[in-house]
C-alpha cells in the first residue's frame, strides 16, 4: 500500500514486464513511438540534460547494415522484429543546453567544454533515458528486447560517422511472439541492496 500507481500499471511496468525475444509479425507504428518518445521525455535527468538519440531501423537495407555488427545470438532476434531501434548517446549535447536549462545557459561552456567530462556526462544520461524509453515501450502495451552484445565501433562507424555519438544498445520492439519470454532470473533482495548509515 505503499505506492499509489495502480498494481496493474505495476505490473505492466514492472513485475509481469519481460524482455522478449520473439515478436509477431504486428507492426510498430511512428504514431507509438511518438507517444512513446512525448510520455518519457518528461523523466528526470541530470541538469535537464537530453542526450538520447534514437535511430529507427525500419528498411531492410538498414536492418542488414546493422545485424553485420551484432553478436551471433542477436541476429535473428533483430532480423525478425517488427522494429528495432539503436540507441545512442549524443556527445554534443552541450549545445542544446541554454535552451533545456535557460536559467543556468553559462553551464554549457563552464561545465562541458572538456569532451571527455562531455562524454562521460552524456553516457549517463543517455542510459537513464534509455531506462525510461523501455519503460515507455511497456506503457503503450509492447515488449522490448534491449541488447548490448554488438560491435560498438562498427555501429558507430556505420551509423554515426561524424563522430559525435556513442551507441549505448539496440533494443528490438513490438507484441511478443511465440516462446518470447525466458524463465524469469532471480533479483536482489531488499537487504542484499539497501543499506541504512
């Protein structure tokens, strides 16, 4: 009784949730991924920093482009799916911040104008989004499938050749499909995590 949000959006969200790796032939829509994308861009990051790209990968042409860089076991899961997105971090995010943070605009230039604290920063924030954008494909009644066994360089290089971006997963979307969810592997307890000083 501790939370207010309603026990089946809890387990929509959450405990029912899975990561699937089977998906019917259903397609995803720009329409989702637009109320996808106009629900998570609400949720918190560092600074109101923004620095999630997101490609979608609908043409085949694309879709061959980018399964020559995953891992073996990942092929077909992307070859299959009805959409399959690669998600990035964008290192010159820095130049969109006197508009997300107009109080604060000289943080641009007193905080990110060394690449590496850039880097370092956008990474971050990028991966609590990424969280967000899986959470998001669950809110509008699809399975995710997020990978990071690929050839990171190869992704960039192939899809991000200005060197401005570091792709951070490749996550597979849609309804799931036949046997598209593995048992479900155990989670840390309470006490295993949270410690009290």
């Amino acid at each position: 009784m501790s939370l207010i949000l309603d026990p089946a959006a809890q387990d929509l969200l959450f405990r029912q949730a899975r990561t699937a790796n089977t998906f019917t032939d259903e397609p995803v829509t720009d329409e989702q991924i637009k109320a996808i994308y106009d629900l998570v861009k609400y949720a918190p990051t560092s600074m109101n920093q923004q620095p999630l790209r997101i490609v979608l990968v609908r043409s085949d042409e694309a879709r061959q482009r980018l399964v020559r860089h995953l891992a073996e076991g990942n092929n077909k899961k992307a070859e299959t799916a009805p959409l399959v997105a690669i998600l990035a971090a964008d290192n010159e995010f820095h130049e969109e911040l006197p508009e997300q943070l107009p109080h604060v605009p000289q943080l641009k230039d007193l905080m990110f104008s060394d690449r590496g604290v850039r880097e370092q920063s956008a990474r971050f924030n990028a991966a609590l989004q990424m969280g967000y954008f899986i959470l998001g494909i669950r809110a509008a009644g699809l399975a995710a499938g997020p990978m990071t066994g690929f050839d990171a360089d190869g992704i960039n290089a192939e899809f991000f050749s200005d060197g401005e971006h570091s792709v951070l997963a490749v996550v597979n979307m849609g309804k799931p499909g036949e046997n598209a969810w593995f048992d479900r592997s155990p989670r840390l307890t309470y006490d295993q995590v949270v410690t009290t000083i």
